[in-house]
C-alpha cells in the first residue's frame, strides 16, 4: 500500500489583527467566513469551496506576541482559477502583488501578502485559463 500525505487541509495563522484579517481573506482572496468550533478562544475559519483552510486565532486578549511575518514558513499555496479576475481584484483593492510564470510556461502564479505578513501564492494553469493576458504582458510587480 502506497502512502501520501495528501493535500494541505488548511493552514492557521494566530493575529491580533483579526478583523483586518479576515477582511483581506474575504475582499481579497474572495474567501467566505463560515462555521467553526465553539473554541474557548476567538477566531475565525475562512472557507475556499466548501472547506475551512484557513483558521485564524484572535491573540489579541493574551500576552502571546504578533510575530511581525510568516516566521519560518515562507508562503503558503492555493490551486486556484480567474487568473485575470484576481489580478483586477488586487489592482481594484490597491493590493501590491507580483504575478510571474514558471520557467516552462505551464504555471502563472501570483503572490499576495496578508496583513500578518503572510505570503500567499496562488497558482493558475495556463492551460485552463483561456483568454488570460500572456505573463509577458502582465509585468512583474504591481502597486496601487
């Protein structure tokens, strides 16, 4: 029998900075605030397609110090789709975002940070997104 670890279920950041939080997840990546446990601790999940994978901790109440980033994990990752919707979205919002291909063309990718200083990558195949601008077009770094 073969093993895998499958696929990320969800990743959990802990902020004193929930509602700001929450907002980027909702008006920028188009995340939706859902159901979550009745935690003896405040927070919020946030939900891609049905599933909670991003959950977030309100540490705003206790001594535990906002880390100023993502510590030792660099970015976090998304399969996602709308290549030229997310990057109008971004611009309309005034988010600074880079979006690249990898070397080969198959994937378009855009990075994004959250307001923990959480780098979110969202990667598009070129294949599916029909009609998208080519890379070359789009540039390498966008500020509003």
């Amino acid at each position: 029998m073969g093993v895998s670890v499958g696929v990320l279920d969800h990743f959990n950041i802990r902020t004193r900075k929930l509602a700001d939080t929450v907002r980027f997840y909702e008006d920028v990546l188009g995340l939706e605030k859902g159901a979550r446990p009745n935690f003896a601790f405040p927070g919020a999940w946030m939900y891609s397609e049905g599933k909670p994978v991003v959950h977030l901790v309100d540490i705003s109440a206790t001594s535990e110090p906002q880390k100023p980033d993502s510590g030792v994990v660099h970015h976090v990752a998304f399969v996602s789709s709308g290549f030229d919707g997310m990057k109008q979205r971004l611009a309309s919002k005034g988010m600074a975002f880079e979006a690249r291909q990898v070397p080969g063309g198959d994937l378009w990718q855009i990075f994004v940070n959250d307001p923990n200083g959480v780098m979110i990558e969202l990667n598009y195949e070129a294949a599916r997104e029909q009609g998208a601008a080519p890379i070359e077009a789009v540039g390498d770094m966008f500020r509003q």
